[in-house]
C-alpha cells in the first residue's frame, strides 16, 4: 500500500506536466502525376504553410492551454475507393477532428458519407457538385457549387458574348461535366439561347474528340461548353482548331492556368475561376506574399482554398474553445462573414457557401480578369 501511495503522487505529476495533446486534422491529397500537377502540390503547399503558421502564432488555445496543430496527410491517388479506405485511415486510427479534400467531386461524394457517418467535419476546398454536402450536417465547401457557375457561364454567355447557339461537349462518365452541363443547358436556354449539339464521351476515350467536334461545326454553335478537366479540354481545343472549328471555348473551375498555358489554340476562351491572385483583398495579399515568401510561387486558387478550409476550422475551434468534432461542425455551420482568401464566407441552410463566380478570359498564355458574376 505505502508503494502505491508513493507512485500515485509521481503519476499526477508527470500527467500535470505533460503537454495539451495536439489537434489532429486529416488531409486528403491525390500524389498521382496529373493529381499532383493540378491540385496536389498547392493543397499540400497551403496546409503546410496553413500548419506553420498557426503553430507558430502558439498554436490554439482550448480549456485555457495551448496545442498544436498536426496535420496528417493521405495519398488518394485517383481512385474514389482509395480516398474511401485513407479517409477510413483518418477517421477510425487517427481520430482526426475535422477532414480537408478530397479536391474533386468524385472522391469528395464518397468520403463525405463516411464523415457524416463518423460525425468529424469535413471541408473539401474545391468539390462544387451538390452531392457533396446535400443532407450532410457535418460537411462543408469553400467553393461554389456548380449550379452557380453553370448559371453564371450561361448568363455570361447570353448577355456578354451575346450568343444565341450552345454546344456540349462533356465527360458523362463524370458526376462534375454531367451536372454542370445540364445545368448550363437548362439556364442557357431560359435566357433565350438555344443547344445546338449535346456531345458526350467517357473518360476512358478521352484522346480523340474528332467525332464530336465534327457533329458540333455541323451545328454552327457561337460557344461551346466543355465543362471537363484540363487533360482532356486541352485536346479538345487544339483538334477544334485544327477542325476550323472557331465558336469560343467556355471551360468551368476545373480549368486551371498551369494545364492550359501551353497550349496556345486557347487564347479568348473563358473559364470560370474560384478566385484569382488578381482580385485583391487584404487577406488575399496578405496570403499570397506568405506564400511566395514559403515557395517563391503565386498560389492558385485550389490554394487558396485550401488555406481558407483550415482557417475555417481553426476560427470555429477557438470560438468554440474546444477541439470536439460536434462543437466544431456547430461552429462552422454558424460561420457569418468570415473574411477569406477567396471571399465572404457565409453558412447559412448546410454547407455550400453564398459567393461569387469569377470569369477569367486566357490571353496569351495568362488568365484575364472579365467580370463577377453575383449568384
């Protein structure tokens, strides 16, 4: 008995002693080399920069301690059943409070379920299809949701390009293109314009759009809607040239300067972008000269906002005072003009943000700011 008396007094001491312990968050990235190119590097990027900075301001203080923030990282590659078993990783072995990524919408999908499951917030920075957050509480996006965009490229389409006939040109194999092209078709035309030519094909034959490309010059269309990613829209615009096909390109979020810049056949088509280094805002400045000064490059908008997810959840942990994952997603769902990189972030009916669309124009290799389309 008196060793036991002994010991006991040690324990409390050493347990008092001990440090807060830290607050996990798991982050979801694809490493595969198309992955990395278009949103691996700037995610994995922003939420080191997103960790060090937080860690060194002292970390966040919960219940009056300090702790800090470690993040661990998940390779997706790019299979949705290989997000599935790393966000299983997270949850179930890591104990992770709060989820970033998966990026796309097709790995998103799945891992949200599993977080709305787990009852772990989760903020995927870039996923815009609906399927993400409907009837999920416990998950949330920075980016616009494609009924936005393919509301405003129909709009911007009808009443700035003043175009009068649309063609399709998209992924149907993809919940992303499929969602957005129906949704560009349905808005295009309540505005008065007209579908010329709905063009499918799938991702396993997504070298060459001859085939399509001829059936949609046959139909004289003034744009064409090619809501797909940047390894296949790039193919596309180069084999429509070559067919004299000239109606102007309109591309979706998806687009990203880095894929396209070398490919000179798509100077005057538009895109719509989350956000862009152009558009400054003091927290937009203040990101983008921490971010230079950390990787001597200018972030991308994938960046961006992946910054503003972590942001996000650090504000909602200290408004909070607690690292809980049910106080967490309760303070994040009561988010209300939270000033970010990428805009004005407000929650209010779920997890899909009200925000602006952003219309960028390629000329000569560099995205051109053209107007803001107001949801």
């Amino acid at each position: 008995m008196g060793r036991l008396l002994w010991t006991v007094p040690g324990f409390l001491a050493l347990a008092c002693s001990s440090p807060a312990p830290e607050i996990r968050i798991g982050v979801l990235v694809g490493r595969t080399e198309a992955r990395w190119m278009t949103s691996g590097l700037s995610t994995m990027q922003s939420a080191r920069l997103a960790e060090q900075t937080v860690n060194a301001s002292g970390g966040i203080i919960v219940g009056g301690a300090p702790r800090r923030v470690r993040l661990i990282f998940r390779d997706i590659g790019n299979q949705a059943d290989r997000a599935t078993s790393q966000a299983r990783e997270l949850l179930n072995r890591d104990s992770v409070v709060a989820l970033v990524g998966p990026q796309f919408s097709q790995d998103a999908i799945p891992v949200s379920s599993l977080a709305e499951q787990a009852r772990v917030p989760m903020i995927s920075p870039m996923s815009t299809h609906p399927k993400t957050t409907f009837g999920k509480p416990y998950v949330f996006r920075i980016a616009f949701m494609d009924d936005l965009q393919g509301k405003a490229l129909a709009r911007f389409a009808r009443e700035t390009l003043h175009a009068k006939r649309a063609a399709l040109l998209y992924d149907v194999a993809l919940d992303y293109s499929r969602n957005l092209a129906q949704v560009f078709q349905a808005e295009f035309t309540a505005h008065g314009g007209t579908v010329v030519a709905d063009q499918q094909f799938t991702s396993d034959r997504a070298a060459d759009f001859s085939a399509q490309l001829t059936r949609i010059r046959a139909a004289h269309p003034d744009v064409i809607f090619a809501p797909n990613y940047p390894s296949a829209d790039s193919i596309q615009v180069i084999q429509a040239r070559r067919l004299g096909l000239r109606a102007t390109f309109l591309g979706s979020d998806s687009w990203n300067l880095a894929s396209m810049r070398g490919v000179p056949e798509v100077d005057g088509a538009y895109f719509a972008a989350q956000w862009h280094p152009a558009l400054a805002t003091a927290e937009a400045d203040s990101f983008i000269a921490r971010y230079r000064r950390a990787y001597g490059t200018t972030p991308d908008g994938t960046g961006a906002a992946t910054w503003d997810a972590f942001q996000v959840i650090f504000a909602a942990i200290r408004s909070v005072n607690s690292a809980d994952p049910d106080s967490i997603r309760r303070a994040i769902a009561a988010t209300d003009g939270f000033r970010g990189v990428t805009g004005v972030l407000t929650y209010r009916n779920g997890g899909d943000p009200r925000k602006s669309v952003y219309i960028m124009k390629f000329v000569k290799g560099l995205g051109v700011f053209q107007q803001r389309v107001d949801p």
